[in-house]
C-alpha cells in the first residue's frame, strides 16, 4: 500500500516505523528537514520537505497515487486542509487526520464529504483519556483494552508473589473459577514471550495477558492478583490537553486534585472545571505536593509535555506515599528504564494511538487494533469472511487453523442474526456462552481447541511478534472468487 503521512512527529514517526516494516511504500512529509533525515537514517522511506497544505508538496510525496493519506501534523487546520486537497485533487480513497480541537470534534459534520473530506478523525487526547479511564476502574491492571464494542477485553496484569495461580499450570486456572471462561493470551516473562499452554507455569512478576468477556474481569484478577482498593482519590500534574480532559471524564465520580504550573491556564481550568480542585503551582514541589497530601492518594498521574517533568514528579509522588504512579512518556527509550524505577506505568502517547490508524491500513477487515509491549506485540480483531471452500479460517476448528507460531485466537464475539442470515440457521449456533442485547443474540466465545470459526465472526488475536502481522491477515483474506 502506498501511505503518505503528513507530520514526522510522534505519532507519525512511530505508525511510519510500524507500516515500513509491513512492507508499505511510505512517504514522509514535515517542514523540519532535519526531522526526516533522522527518520530516513533509521528507516526505509521517502521523505518531503515542505508544508503538507501545500498541493506541490502533495504532488512531490505522490499524491496522485496514493492509496491513503495520514495527516498527522500538529495543527489541525493543516490536516484538514490537507485531506481536502487529497480529495478534491488527487482523488486519493482514504484521509484520516489528526483533529486535537474539541471545537471541531464537536461538529462531525465538518470532516463531511461535501466539507473537508475527512473519512476518519482520531483524537489522540481522547483516546489517552480513554485508555487511562479503565485503568482507574481496574487499579490492578497495566493495561485495559476492548474489543467487539466493548464487550471482550483483554487486560495484562504482573502477577505477584502468593497469588492463587502463581506456581500453578494455566489449566488449574478453570478450578479456580469455574463458572467464567477466559484464556491467556500471552506471557511475558523478564521481556520475552512465552507461548501459553495447559501445562505452563505461572511465576512471580510474570506479565499475563487475558482474554474475557467485558463482566467477567474483575473475577478474574483476583485469581491473579491481589485486589487494590477501588480508586477515590486522584491527583493529575499538568492541566494541558489530556490533563484537562481526564479532570472532565473523573470529576463526577472520583476525588480529582490537577497541579498545572501556568497562573493563566490554572484559571481557565477552574472556570471550566466543575468539581476538581485546581492548584497553581509546581508537581515536583515536595511542600505542594505534602500539603495537598500525596500519601493519600491513589493516583497519581503525570501528564505534562515535559517527559523529564513527568518522570520526576511521579517518582517524587511514589516516594511520599501515592499508591500508584502513571506517567505519561513521549521518547520511547525512557519507558523501559523508567517502568524500573518505581513508577507503575509508563504510557507512550504515540503507542496508544497507533492502533486506532492501524485498523484503518491493515489489508482485510479488520475492526480493532491495539499495539502491545511498546509496539513489539499487537492484539488484533478480524472479521472472517466466505466460507468453507473460500476462507482459510471459516468451517474450521481452531486446531485446524495454521497459525504462524506465537499467534493466538483468544476469543470469538458471534452475532447469530447475521449468522443466520448467511448461513440460514447452522450448528455453528450451538457453541458456548452469550447473551442477549438490543434484541440480537451475541455469543462472546473464549476460544478452544475445538471451537469452529463462522461467517461473520469478530475473532480476536494475540501476536506475540508484529513481524506475523502480514501472515495472519493473508490468513483470514478469502479467495479471488468469493462474491
């Protein structure tokens, strides 16, 4: 696929590292040469100097063959601009942009064919919100992502020493509960993947990741860890963008305390803001801090533009007694050495956002994307098409199905109304779980051995090594001739 991304900034420097690596035809475009040139010195990739809302810049990346276009500048009106440009003069199929401004986020109808042709706007700043959201529902997790529109999630949690399943096979994990279905989809044991089996064991420090339905998972994490006390009491450093909208999304059911250096943004904040307490003042001010009483807080979240100032205010907070530390970190090099310093989670912005532009260039349908492990593993969910003569997947069981090795079908999420539709009613039906919701009846099925893929199934996939990415998806295409 011939991709031009428009902005050699985080996010476009980290999705660009992702798709060369897929064999993509990639075009960079920025206005600072000496950005791209560190990118072409550490990739295989084009690179344009110029301003991406500029249609001689478009035409020099390409553009009048370009499959897609990722506007992913700084500035919204740019990326606007620059997917009108793509549309109405190149004619180029897909514009995704970048769109930080709730103004223009407010009004859908702006990215609108007949305005900026925008085919899909993502929000970096809300899906950190987001993503930062369910880990304060779920204290004990390192990382919370959905999939099927939320009703599978898959959650990653380091299991601790004394935990009921440490020291144990992955098998005994059904007798300790036996009324929920749930899978492990990997293990990372000191950094490297361990495929799970029955017969593995769990130890200490591990990081599990499993797969299970949406209310099943708190059952779950007790089996693995040890429960934390529900989150009350939330402190934010940083009343910028994401800072901002994480107060917005807490307020109403948490205790929310926002520390934000800048005496003008401070008041803007405490005009805006309904119930967080507003503070002026320094995050790694150890008086502040005190006063305002750190020990007390569960959350503590560092979420400045300052990666050096979220590191350190975080560390500071964790060292007075917060019982939990996130710190939000753009260079990717600090995130392993600082995940071993104290702080609890390490989040990379440009990580968490990749994966929503990844399910829009992946070949097939595929409906989620999550990037895993700072981008080393994904978690993908496809949808299987055609049947048993066209698809590879479809009519077979699990067993069958020739997964490139670290590969895992976790879970299937089955709509039975569109199952019937295809299939007039087949014994594909009769497999276990489900439930009922606006009428339909979805199965969300933990995957087994035996289980059968259907038509129309959202399967979900763990991939240890991104370098299957492009196997897997040739997997679950169907054959020329399936109409």
């Amino acid at each position: 696929m011939k991709i031009i991304i428009l902005g050699a900034g985080q996010v476009g420097s980290t999705v660009a590292e992702s798709l060369v690596s897929e064999a993509n035809d990639i075009t960079m475009v920025d206005i600072a040469a000496s950005r791209l040139s560190l990118l072409q010195d550490r990739m295989d990739l084009r690179t344009v100097v110029g301003n991406a809302a500029h249609p001689s810049v478009l035409m020099r990346a390409g553009a009048e063959d370009a499959d897609m276009i990722l506007a992913v500048t700084a500035s919204d009106e740019t990326n606007l601009v620059a997917c009108k440009l793509a549309a109405t003069i190149f004619n180029t199929p897909t514009k995704i942009a970048r769109i930080r401004s709730a103004e223009y986020l407010s009004h859908p109808e702006i990215f609108s064919q007949e305005n900026f042709c925008v085919d899909f706007a993502i929000c970096p700043e809300q899906i950190l919100t987001d993503y930062i959201k369910k880990l304060m529902a779920f204290p004990e997790a390192l990382q919370v992502l959905d999939f099927a529109a939320g009703k599978v999630s898959l959650v990653a949690v380091r299991a601790f020493y004394g935990g009921p399943l440490v020291g144990q096979r992955l098998q005994a994990l059904r007798k300790h509960v036996p009324n929920v279905d749930t899978r492990v989809a990997a293990i990372f044991r000191k950094n490297r993947p361990i495929i799970p089996e029955g017969g593995t064991v769990v130890e200490a420090e591990d990081e599990v990741f499993f797969l299970a339905a949406a209310g099943d998972i708190r059952i779950v994490l007790r089996e693995l860890r040890r429960m934390d006390k529900p989150v009350k009491r939330i402190m934010i450093a940083g009343g910028g963008k994401i800072g901002k909208r994480l107060s917005e999304a807490l307020e109403q059911d948490y205790q929310v305390k926002i520390i934000e250096h800048d005496h003008q943004t401070s008041q803007s904040l405490a005009v805006d803001l309904n119930n967080t307490l507003v503070l002026h003042g320094d995050a790694t001010d150890e008086t502040l801090l005190e006063s305002e009483g750190i020990a007390e807080m569960d959350v503590f979240c560092a979420l400045t533009n300052d990666d050096e100032s979220n590191i350190m205010s975080a560390m500071l907070a964790k060292r007075m007694g917060a019982h939990k530390v996130i710190a939000l970190i753009n260079r990717k090099a600090y995130v392993d050495l600082v995940e071993s310093s104290g702080i609890d989670i390490a989040i990379s912005p440009a990580q968490v956002t990749i994966g929503s532009l990844l399910a829009y260039v992946r070949h097939g349908d595929v409906a989620t994307v999550h990037s895993l492990r700072r981008g080393a593993a994904e978690a993908l969910e496809l949808v299987a098409h055609g049947d048993v003569k066209s698809s590879n997947v479809v009519g077979r069981k699990i067993e069958d199905i020739k997964l490139p090795k670290g590969a895992t079908i976790g879970a299937i999420v089955r709509d039975l109304s569109v199952l019937r539709d295809v299939c007039g009613g087949s014994n594909f039906a009769e497999q276990e779980g489900g439930h009922d919701e606006s009428n339909r009846k979805i199965q969300v099925i933990i995957a087994h051995h035996d289980t059968i893929i259907a038509p129309g199934d959202h399967v979900i996939l763990f991939v240890i090594n991104r370098a299957m990415i492009q196997q897997v998806e040739k997997l679950f295409q169907v054959n020329v001739g399936f109409l």
